[in-house]
C-alpha cells in the first residue's frame, strides 16, 4: 500500500468476537494509519494491544461526531490518513461513521471500506430462512415511533434483520407475535463467533416460551421471515 495510493479515510471492520476474525489487511491498514478513530478507545486499545499495533487513537463517537466532524476533514485535507473502527463488527452499520463517510466525500477526498465482520450475516444465513432477498432494521426506536415502525412491516415478505437489547428481547418478541402473528418463523442469534454461541429457531410463540425460562445474555441478532405472499 502506497502512500499515493491511500484512501484518506478507511473504514475497517473489527471481530464481533472472535479476535480470529481480523483480516490481514485489517492489521496491515491500522498499523499504518496515522490516527485510528475508535468508538470506545478503551475497548479497541484492547484489540489494538492484542494485535501489537501502536497507533495514536482519538476518540470518535454518537455523542461527538457532530462536533469533530470538520476538523477530521480538516486534517485530512492536510495529509492526515485516517482509520475508522467501531467497538466491534463493520463501522456505520449500527454504529457511527455515516455522518464523516458523507463529508469526507463531500470534500472530494477518498473513503474506501475494508470487507469484514458484521453480525447480521451469520445470523441471517444460520438463521435457515431464506436469505436471497431481505431487510436490515437495526435497532427498533425504543419508545416514540416503535409502534409504527413494526406496523409498517406486517406485510414485509423480505426475511427481516434486527439488532435488540437483552433486556428488550422479550418484549420485541411479544410485540412481533401481536403483529406478525404468534406462528411467524424467527431466530434469535446471540454471542456470535464467541465461546457461548447459541442460535434459537423456532415460531415466535415457541421463542417466548424458550425465554421466559432461559434468561439471555449477549449481543443480540434477531431474524424474522418476512410475511408469505400466498398468506391473503
């Protein structure tokens, strides 16, 4: 990789759990960036320690970006070579990274995107439902808008992806049961690609059952298929 040839930003995606999963040039990127911005400089200087990689790391996150935005574009008008990493999985995916992508293209410099770990793929492709057509929700509103976010997808036919708090999953659960109904098929994907990896297939109504007797921990991937055409 060239001086010449670097993007002024990269965007590299980190391991969702499995510390395994970096790619080569992954490392190889970070290593030579000039400033790594993190998401939590706590947890990546972890990740970064434990690949041996000694970078100067800046903090950048939901509650900042707004804020420092400009003056990222700034330096790297200047020269600076940057590198974007959320605290775990593909930058801007759930995470922030939208919002500087955007402007550094604006100012007509260079973003370029590693391919990499993110956690709704494996949950959609061992999820057993279909997969050649689907939609990536993310995370639900929690209160106001929720309502109609799921209402504007009862009759979704695409297989749909949502990222839910442990806390929030029972809920979700019911909820999706109430629209979808209670014999939709779903999985709940949770501590991917880690020691405690569980994946749980079943209806919507067998999924409740399942968790109100076996409390959940862990990152959480929710996949539910979409509504079947020849259902009206």
């Amino acid at each position: 990789m060239s001086e010449d040839s670097r993007p002024n930003l990269y965007l590299v995606p980190t391991p969702i759990g499995n510390l395994k999963d970096i790619t080569l040039r992954a490392i190889e990127v970070l290593k030579q960036a000039d400033v790594i911005l993190a998401e939590d400089t706590r947890t990546s200087g972890k990740l970064l320690k434990h690949l041996e990689i000694s970078r100067p790391l800046q903090s950048y996150h939901i509650f900042n970006e707004h804020k420092t935005v400009e003056k990222l574009v700034q330096r790297m008008k200047a020269g600076e070579y940057f590198a974007l990493i959320s605290d775990a999985g593909t930058p801007a995916i759930s995470d922030p990274g939208f919002l500087l992508v955007r402007e550094v293209l604006q100012a007509g410099l260079d973003v370029q995107c590693l391919p990499g770990p993110t956690a709704f793929v494996p949950a959609l492709v061992n999820s057993g439902l279909p997969n050649d057509r689907f939609v990536f929700e993310g995370f639900l509103p929690h209160k106001k808008g929720r309502k109609t976010r799921i209402e504007g997808l009862m009759e979704e036919v695409r297989t749909m992806i949502f990222y839910e708090s442990t806390h929030r999953i029972q809920k979700t659960l019911e909820q999706f049961a109430e629209a979808f109904g209670p014999e939709r098929q779903a999985c709940v994907s949770r501590e991917l690609t880690k020691l405690h990896e569980e994946n749980a297939r079943g209806t919507l109504a067998e999924l409740i059952d399942y968790y109100q007797t076996h409390p959940i921990k862990g990152e959480i991937v929710l996949v539910v298929a979409g509504k079947n055409p020849k259902s009206d």
